[in-house]
C-alpha cells in the first residue's frame, strides 16, 4: 500500500499547461519545457487524456518516447476517451469554463464504466509512446464537474474503473492506483470503502498555502490512517502564488489577491521566494509523497527546483503561523 516507494523523487512534472491550458503553447516551446525537466533530474512526468483532448499526452510522448523507460515514472488518469469527432463548440466543463478551449478539437466521452477505463488506458498508452503505466488516477469524479451529479459518477467509477485498476494492479499491469481530483470528498469517500484500495490520491488545489484547512481535518488523518500517500497537484492555486492571475482555473477575486499580498511580503521580510514557501509547505505534511507544478515555458523548471532547495528560515514559517496564513494544525518545516 502506498506510492511514496514508487516516486523518485518530491518534485515532478504536472503536465495540464502542455494541453494549452489558458493559451495555445507553441509545439517547440512545450517540447523545450519538457526537457528542461528532464535536464533538472525530474523523473516523475503526469499527465491526463483531458489535457487538451491528448494534446499534452502526445507532447509528453514525444520527448520521453525518447529516454530508457526505466529511468521514469509515468501516471495518467482515466475518466475521458478521446472521440475522434471533432467539437463545433467550446465544451462545457462546468466550473473549469473553457479551460482546454485551445487543445485539440477532438470530443471527450465522459465515462468511468470498466470499458471506457480500459478504452482509456489503450488510448493512452499509444498517445504516450509506452507499453506501460505505472500509475493510474480515477480523474474527475467530483463536484467541480458535475455538481449535484457527482455521486452517480462516483457510483460509475466505483463499479468500473475502481474494480478495473484494482485487477490491473493484482496482475502486475499497473503498480498502483488512486484518485485525481481537485475536491476532497471523492477521496473521502473512496478511503472509508471496504473495497477496492486505493494505494494513494493526488489532490490538486486543497493542500496549497491558500487552502489546506478542509484536508487537514478530514481527508488527511484517514489517508495516514490506512497509509495511503498524496501527490499535491496544484500547489501554486492555479498560478497566483506564482505570479500569476488564475486561482481555481479563474481569475482570482480580490480577497485571494489580498492574501496572496500578505504571504508575498512575508517572504520578501525573510528573503525567500513564495514558491519556495509554497513547495515547502506542500511536503511538509507526512502524507505527501510529492508535488508536482506544472510549467509552459524552460525557466521555470529552474525556479522549482531553486524553490526546493532553498534555504528557508525558521523564523519565516514562525511568522506564517502568528500572522493567521497557515491552519494552526498545519505541519510546517522544521516544526516551526
């Protein structure tokens, strides 16, 4: 049980951005960022069909289609097949608005039944240029998407992708498996099964500086409970503790804006970067296994991997947890 056995490392590579997430992203510019990763010792690369309707899958595939198969590891989701028919419209993600409205064209199918997962993962495999998977996350199945809905669709992949991933693990096909989504009921919920297992989750959004406090105190202790480790997706919200203006895939309201100002001066009082406090504060937690923010551009591969090294003084997370930024229950680096 667990995945932290599996990962090379606490950094890796989210590949949302790379399925023109936000703008349409140059073929050489995604490749140069890809590479840049691997350049930087990053080894563990995830990805999803969603992503640009296989825009980032194929793009992923192209460059570690290329490097010994050993020497990575790979996770993408299920819970989308690629159609080949082309959208006449810009589809409806709920929430998530046009998130991938720059991707390719193609239609989604929407649907955690044992055949689309198996659908899926073939599909995959073939966009990724690998005749493996290591890890396989169950996407999606949750409110941000489907509102009300949400439990049919949980129901749907708890009798199918749930079981499927379950007897590709017993065979040996896949090492692990788990859910990957952006709220923390589903996981809830999958964790207080008596079957299937799942070996971990990667949560995406709900263990940043910005918002912790939901997964502190419900999701985390039943995780370190039945030793079942978390990939942080997300850990710069969106981009705005990044520099950038998104927070939950949308322009960032002014209150996000106002906290984001004071976790900024902060980090300039103690001479660190925020994404080195907001790397850290992610793994800081005895559950996460690894982050894994995502990039558009080779510099900032650069920037991650400073971030993570960084040297953050003790007096810095201190001064988070007097000024109210961090949940009292939050662990901090150092036990601070």
């Amino acid at each position: 049980m667990g995945i932290r056995s599996l990962l090379p490392g606490r950094l890796g590579f989210g590949t949302a951005p790379l399925g023109n997430m936000f703008r349409a992203i140059p073929d050489e510019e995604a490749r140069a960022t890809l590479e840049a990763a691997w350049d930087h010792g990053v080894r563990y690369f995830d990805t999803a069909p969603f992503y640009g309707s296989g825009l980032a899958e194929e793009r992923l595939g192209q460059v570690l289609s290329a490097k010994p198969r050993d020497s990575y590891v790979l996770s993408t989701k299920v819970g989308r097949v690629v159609l080949d028919e082309h959208e006449s419209t810009t589809p409806d993600f709920g929430e998530k608005g046009g998130l991938f409205e720059h991707g390719n064209p193609n239609k989604l199918l929407h649907e955690w039944t044992a055949d689309a997962t198996e659908r899926s993962i073939e599909q995959s495999l073939t966009r990724l240029g690998t005749d493996r998977l290591d890890m396989v996350w169950v996407h999606d199945i949750a409110q941000d998407f489907h509102g009300d809905q949400w439990i049919q669709k949980f129901e749907e992949a708890r009798t199918g992708a749930f079981r499927v991933l379950s007897r590709l693990r017993e065979e040996g096909v896949i090492k692990a498996w788990g859910l990957g989504v952006n709220k923390t009921e589903p996981v809830e919920l999958t964790l207080a099964l008596d079957e299937p297992r799942p070996d971990g989750f990667l949560l995406a959004g709900r263990y940043t500086l910005l918002d912790h406090e939901h997964a502190l105190t419900r999701l985390l202790p039943m995780a370190q409970e039945q030793g079942v480790d978390m990939v942080v997706g997300g850990p710069y919200s969106s981009g705005v503790l990044a520099g950038g203006t998104h927070f939950e895939y949308q322009e960032a309201p002014p209150a996000v804006i106002e906290r984001v100002g004071r976790l900024k001066a902060l980090t300039e009082k103690h001479g660190i970067g925020i994404k080195s406090a907001a790397l850290q504060f992610s793994l800081a937690h005895p559950a996460t296994a690894a982050v894994i923010p995502g990039a558009t551009r080779p510099g900032r591969i650069a920037e991650d991997t400073a971030a993570l090294a960084e040297q953050t003084p003790a007096a810095f997370w201190s001064d988070l947890r007097a000024e109210g930024l961090v949940s009292p229950a939050a662990p901090l680096p150092g036990n601070a």
